[in-house]
C-alpha cells in the first residue's frame, strides 16, 4: 500500500479506515440504510457497469433490491492499495475487491473512494467501481516490463 500522511494524522488514516469497515459491514447486513450512511447527502456513485447514482438517497434506493434479490446474502472483501491525503479534511482511496458468497472472495474490480470527513466522522463524497479486464491488463504487462 502507497500512503501519503503528511497532510493527515494517525487519527484522520484510522478513521478513513474504520469508514472503510462500516461500509463492508453495512454490505455484509445487506442493509440499504447503514450503506447509504456512509456516503455524503450529495455522493457521486458509479457502478462497473455505467451506471449513476447521485446522493445517499439515490444510493439507498438503488442498494434495495441489490440487497434483495441480485446480491442477496454476498459479502464484500477489499484491499486498499493506496490512501493519500492530498488537503486537509479528504481522502482518496484506491481498493482493490470483490463481493461473493464463498470465501475467499475474488478482487475482480478496482475502486476509488473521494472521502471527506464530516464532523468526526469520515464518508464518502465520490465513488467509481471498474472491473478488471483481465485480457487487457495481461496485455499491457507483456507490452511493458516494469509493470511485472
């Protein structure tokens, strides 16, 4: 993992991190609400497959029947391969995860999380999923050496 802490205390990296933990908690509950939580009243939300949502509302509505039905009873595993601090008060954050039912769960796709704290709590204020094209990412390793 890559991090910058020179704009950040021990306290800002514990608390981007415990945010981190309370958004795959809330997923593993498959509660809609507590998700939803974690992000700012005016979130960016984009999904591997295009689609936005904007605002904690929208997420909330858009998690229920993810919740329900497509993602019924996943779990969601990530990494983080990068927290920096670029100003006072943000936070991104690169991840790499997956959701699934059967441990261990494959990191397929990576995310960027834009976290801003908000009082004394941290939540995200933008968030983009990409899945990993695998094809493409094994032909940009055989055309470059370095990024073996």
């Amino acid at each position: 993992m890559t991090e910058n802490t020179t704009a950040a205390s021990e306290t800002d990296r514990a608390g981007v991190l415990a945010a981190l933990d309370r958004l795959r908690g809330a997923w593993d509950a498959g509660d809609p609400t507590a998700y939803a939580g974690e992000f700012t009243q005016d979130a960016s939300y984009v999904i591997f497959a295009g689609m936005h949502d904007l605002g904690r509302a929208a997420i909330r509505r858009s998690h229920v029947p993810v919740f329900e039905k497509w993602q019924r009873g996943t779990r969601m595993s990530m990494r983080v391969l990068d927290l920096r601090f670029p100003t006072p008060g943000v936070a991104v954050v690169v991840t790499e995860g997956g959701i699934g039912k059967r441990m261990p769960i494959r990191h397929d796709k990576v995310q960027t999380f834009v976290m801003v704290r908000d009082g004394d709590a941290w939540r995200c204020a933008a968030f983009q999923n990409t899945k990993k094209q695998r094809l493409l990412i094994a032909m940009n390793r055989l055309a470059d050496p370095r990024s073996r």
